[in-house]
C-alpha cells in the first residue's frame, strides 16, 4: 500500500509529526477495540481485524481505511512529466528575455528547451508558473540539481 501511495502522493517532511500523532491516536483507539470510538473508520477497523483476519475482502477494507488516514497528510504527485508542444510556444512568446536559466546566454529558438525551476521529481508540477528556458544541452546536463 505504502509503495503505491509513493507512486501518487508525496510525504512533506514537514507533515511527518502531525501524521504520526494521527496514526497513533488511531492505534490507540483500535488498541481500546473500538469500543469508546465515535468515529466510523475505528469501529470498521476493529471490526475488519478481528474477523476474518486473512480473508481478502477483509485486508482490502483494512488497507482502504488506513489509506484514508493517510491521504490529507499527502500532496498528490504531479502526473503529467513534461511540458507539450502549446505551452513550449507560449512560454517563449511570454518570456521577455530568452536567456538560458543555467549559463545566462541567449537561447536561441532551435536550442531551446523548456525546464522545470523546480524539479518534477522533487515536487514541482508541470505548469508555466515553474518553467524556465533552458539550452538543450544546459538542461540535460544538470539533471534534477
């Protein structure tokens, strides 16, 4: 479960506290069985654990519950990795200098490439508030620094 959250979601360093404090109180009340809880998830977690605790449908309802615990802590992933073709064409006509982002020459139009100013795999979505024009050469060179 957790391998796939990484997939989709992000775990802000920042957030760690406040979803371990979550995940503990959690525990305690399915430690209690449930029993003092008003919360729907608890009862339905307690009760998916003591009965049947290898049945599928069981696991699947367990991994459903704890999944929900964890997502409001999580920032979803940008899924789309690279700029298209339409927003290559507006960020160059929008961009007043075309001056590479790394070695501060002029870009010329059959050299350019538009970049991420934060790197797609450390978080930064693919949108033109985060693009930067970039050498071709430049850009493949520095990687996600």
């Amino acid at each position: 479960m957790v391998n796939q959250l990484l997939k989709e979601y992000q775990f802000p360093a920042e957030r760690y506290d406040e979803l371990r404090n979550s995940l503990n109180s959690f525990l305690n009340e399915v430690e209690q069985k449930g029993n003092s809880s008003k919360q729907s998830a608890v009862k339905e977690y307690t009760e998916a654990s003591v009965a049947h605790t290898t049945n599928q449908s069981q696991r699947k309802k367990r991994v459903a519950i704890v999944r929900q615990l964890l997502i409001p802590f999580l920032i979803a992933k940008d899924i789309r990795r690279g700029f298209n073709e339409e927003e290559r064409r507006i960020f160059w006509n929008i961009s007043p200098q075309k001056n590479c982002a790394i070695c501060g020459k002029e870009v010329k139009w059959g050299d350019y490439e538009i970049d991420h100013k934060k790197a797609h795999s450390k978080g930064g979505k693919t949108e033109l508030v985060n693009a930067q024009i970039t050498h071709k050469t430049c850009n493949a060179s520095k990687g996600a620094n």
